[in-house]
C-alpha cells in the first residue's frame, strides 16, 4: 500500500516531511502516526493509513513534496513484501501472524565482522547497525529543518551532543540555542559579534511566501472606523466575573467584533466571498478565521465554522479553543480550512491601526486594534438649563452649551473606550463606499451592543 502527501487544507498544496516517527521494518498500527508534516498553517502527525509493515521510506526529512505524492510502501497482511532471486527463490507474504524475513546467508554473516550482533525486535529479525552508524542516523532523524539550519549556522559536527526536550528525544530549535549560548559561557565569552543570522523557520518562510503571492494577486485598499466600544465594555462589566468564573478565561472585545461582523455580512454579502477567474464566488455560511500568534515564530488562521450561528458567548469559547490548540501545536487539518472572511486582532499590544494582508482566497480581512480610553464628543438630547456649558450629573461638560438646530440635542464630551477597526479588501470584488458601508455597520451594531442575552 502507497503513503501518499495527504491534503491538509483547502489551498495546501505541498508540505515538509519533518519526521518519521517509524523506521523501515518496523510495524505500524492503523491510525497510529506514521510521519510528520509542516506547512504554512499547521505542523500535524499524519496517521498509517493501514496496519501493515513500513517496507519503504521515498522521501527522506526535510524534503518538501506536493500533495499526492508517494512518501512510503506499507506492506498489509496478505500482499507480497518482496521476492528472493534466484534458485528456491519465494515470495514472503504477511498475515495475521507474526511476519518473518529470510535469514542472512552463513557466508553474509560471517563476512560482516564490522557488524554488531543481530538482534530481535519481537516482530522482525534483521541484522543490527553499527552502533555509531545508528547514533548517527537517530540523530539525523530528528532534526527539523530549522534545527539543521541552525545546527550549520553554529557550525556544530556532532548533533548528539545536544540534549534533545522534544517528543522522542527530538532536538528542538530552543535545545540548540541553549546549547549554542552554554558553548558560549564556557569558553568565556569574549567580543560579542557585530550581527547574528536567524534563520526562518519553515512556518515563518511559508507564511512569508504566502503573503507576498497575496501582495501579488489582490490589489489591495485600506479603509478603518472609529468605534466607541462604551455599550460593550459595559456589558463586559456586567458580565465579565460571571463570564470568567465559568469558562476560565476572560471576556474580550474580540468575540463581540466577530459577532458584529457576523451579523452585518448579510447585508453585504460580497465581502464574505472569494474570487474565482472573472467570477466572485459568494459564499452563504460564515466560516471565521482568526489570526493566531506562535509566540511570534508565526501565525496560522484556524476557522470557527459556521460562526454566524453562533452567540458572543459561544464564539468567545470557541475562538479561545482554537488559539489554545493553535499555541499547543494541536490543531487538526479541519481547523484550518473552508474559511471566508479573517479578523486579525492586534488590539493586545495596543497597536493603532494595521494594515493586514488578505487570506487568500478571501476578499476581505479585518484588524481590530487597541481600545483606549479618548475624549469623546456626543449628542445628548437637551434639557432645560443644560445650555451654557453646564457640567452634567455624570461629569460630562456640553461643548460651548450649543444645541443642534431642532434644539433637540447637544454636544458633550465623555471619556470613552475606543479602537479601531482597519479592513484591507481585494478592489477585484468590491468597490471603496461598498466597504465603507459594511464597515458603518460593524460600528453600529457594536456601538449599540444588544448582547446581554447572548452572554448567559
């Protein structure tokens, strides 16, 4: 039975082959992890496809191959394994039984010295490797390619020397430097050098690659709003312990963007959509991605599916979910495919605004930025006396006592928590004041933030 490069998403089309976690020889249980791949979105252990026994590795670590590609031969009970040439030459064939390979010719044996006893694995008897040999080759096994890059850079001979932290034993990036930096102490230390070279990671290179051919496919526009967030931070407040206390973590801004955004699309239906050659496809559900920091190696866009059927409470479980599997390296392929609309959320570290880059294939991606605290002009409607720039009840103070031409309203100031909300569109699907209106909306519907219900 062939391994092949399995799909890992919908516009995943090759990946790396960053490990093995079994060896020519060794038997393999179904769904037992077999390799592991990286791509641009997700490092994933993929499954065997059968029990059987690993005959054959075609790709070695390292190597980036495209999706359908033939990896490894998995010989399953009752197919052929291999046939010995020659005379009483036969065919061995496994089954339900223990699988057996033919003993070494005498003459072989005794010819090979240099060898280390044969041993048992319990499964297959197989002369042993050398013993330097196997240091060797487990070594190799379980450098990622990062690991190698750094391990040339460092100009490191011997990779066993380094204490490997990862599963199995697998030296990491972090193993390295630690490595690196002890080296560095005790031969102590010296002139620190002018520059260093970092290499990328493969995540950090695949992103890279991904958001230039965006760059390169949509023409991109910037547009951004205002937002008083006040009618939120005030249901925030009201139910922000309650909202802890029972899910274990906090209740942000984020989740009331994304139901925003979720209940405005329908009015604008274009921005939920992709574009196929002179075609804009439209698409009817409202699959999120979300943007997920790996503790600044990368980013990757998990997907809350079907998100517009979802309440501000639910799609603040759902997207903490998918961020804390995303920093765990434990998404599945399925986290990370069919979405159509992104939000990047910067708004943590109290950016501005942000400029983001489209997720291809989308037309549209949001940046919510920081919320600060800004003074704030609003309507008021007028009461008797209010004029002449009298101090309200609430500390706020009417700017100049003017009121509106009805002589209905006037303008006060308040101390108001606001952000921004940037949205970068691809001009191919949509025009300017299309993205404005969408983008008035957003801001309306969380300026009024009728949520209180969807918060229990």
């Amino acid at each position: 039975m062939d391994v092949v490069m399995p799909q890992l998403g919908e516009t995943v089309r090759e990946g790396t082959i960053s490990a093995w976690r079994k060896q020519v020889g060794d038997p393999v249980g179904p769904d037992e992890p077999l390799f592991e791949v990286e791509t641009d979105k997700v490092t994933v252990d993929v499954p065997a496809p059968a029990a059987g026994v690993l005959v054959e590795i075609l790709v070695p670590v390292g190597e980036r191959v495209e999706v359908g590609t033939r990896l490894a031969v998995i010989r399953v009970p009752g197919e052929a394994m291999f046939a010995m040439r020659g005379p009483g030459a036969r065919v061995v064939t496994l089954s339900s039984a223990r699988p057996t390979v033919p003993a070494m010719p005498v003459a072989i044996a005794e010819a090979s010295p240099a060898l280390d006893p044969p041993r048992t694995t319990g499964r297959i008897t197989m002369p042993a490797i050398p013993t330097a040999i196997a240091r060797a080759v487990g070594a190799e096994l379980r450098l990622s390619p990062v690991v190698k890059r750094l391990i040339a850079e460092h100009h490191i001979d011997d990779p066993s020397v380094i204490p490997g932290t990862g599963a199995e034993g697998r030296i990491t990036r972090d193993d390295v430097l630690a490595y690196v930096e002890s080296r560095g102490a005790a031969s102590g230390g010296g002139e620190p050098p002018a520059e260093s070279l970092v290499p990328m990671s493969r995540i950090r290179q695949l992103t890279a690659e991904h958001m230039v051919r965006s760059l390169a496919t949509s023409p991109h526009v910037l547009q951004a709003v205002e937002v008083d967030f006040h009618a939120v931070e005030r249901l925030r407040g009201a139910a922000g312990e309650a909202f802890r206390a029972r899910e274990g973590f906090s209740l942000s801004y984020l989740p009331f963007v994304a139901r925003a955004v979720c209940q405005a699309i329908p009015e604008f239906p274009h921005v939920n959509a992709s574009v196929r050659g002179d075609a804009l496809v439209v698409h009817h559900r409202v699959h999120l991605g979300i943007a997920v920091d790996l503790d600044r190696q990368g980013l990757v866009v998990p997907v809350v599916k079907g998100a517009a059927g979802k309440t501000v409470r639910a799609l603040a479980v759902e997207i903490h979910r998918l961020a804390d599997r995303a920093r765990r390296g434990q998404l599945a392929p399925d986290d990370l495919t069919e979405g159509t609309y992104t939000i990047s959320n910067s708004g943590p570290f109290g950016t501005l605004i942000t400029a983001p880059i489209i997720h291809q294939p989308q037309v549209a991606i949001l940046s919510t930025d920081g919320v600060r605290k800004r003074p704030v002009v609003i309507e008021r409607p007028a009461a008797d006396g209010s004029a002449g720039g009298e101090t309200s009840a609430g500390g706020e103070t009417s700017a100049g006592g003017e009121t509106s031409a009805g002589g209905e309203t006037i303008d006060a100031i308040e101390i108001r928590p606001v952000g921004v909300l940037a949205q970068c569109f691809d001009h191919r699907a949509f025009d300017g004041a299309y993205s404005a209106a969408f983008l008035r909306r957003v801001r309306e519907i969380l300026e009024q933030a009728n949520f209180e219900a969807e918060l229990t």
